[in-house]
C-alpha cells in the first residue's frame, strides 16, 4: 500500500469550500448521465469532476501521484485476489475495503 501519512487537519478555506460543492454537483451529475445511460454527458461530467478534484488537490497540496499510487495498489490488490480464486463477499471472510 502507499506510505499513510499522518493525518493532518485541514484550515478551512472558502476556494476549497466552493471547489468542493463544484465537485459534489459533478458527482451528482455523473451519477445522473449512468442513470439516464447517456454516454456523452457522461464523459463530460467524469472529465469536469477529474479536473475539480486535481484543483482541490493542488490546493490542498496533496500529490496526485499519490492518488494514482492507491488506485495502482487498489487495482493490484483485486487482480491478485481474483487470480487467487479468492472472490470478496459483504460479511465474507476475505472482504476487503481496498478492492476497487
């Protein structure tokens, strides 16, 4: 997994405050163009919602390496349990919070 650091509480900012609520209504949207199976919107939403979160990121100082560095993890995590036979279940022995 990626290194953890030490979490660290954020001071509230009115740019991240706003780039959030921007955020939120980008994810609301995405999950309104698969509801409504609509491609186009869909790809237009996703690609506004990466772009909010790379600027609340970057204004939180946060690496997007690292974030890629999880999602790579997450990923690898999942292939190796599947190419193990081991199928993850809700309430299973072999449940993981890190699959993707």
């Amino acid at each position: 997994m990626a290194s953890q650091e030490k979490s660290v509480p954020f001071r509230k900012n009115r740019k991240v405050t706003k780039l959030s609520q921007r955020l939120g209504v980008s994810g609301a949207a995405c999950v309104l163009d698969v509801m409504l199976n609509d491609r186009p919107a869909l790809v237009r939403d996703s690609a506004a919602f990466i772009v909010f979160l790379e600027r609340i990121l970057k204004a939180r100082d946060v690496d997007a390496a690292l974030v890629w560095a999880e999602i790579d993890e997450r990923i690898r995590l999942a292939d190796e349990l599947r190419a193990s036979g081991i199928r993850p279940y809700k309430g299973g022995r072999f449940r993981s919070t890190k699959l993707p």
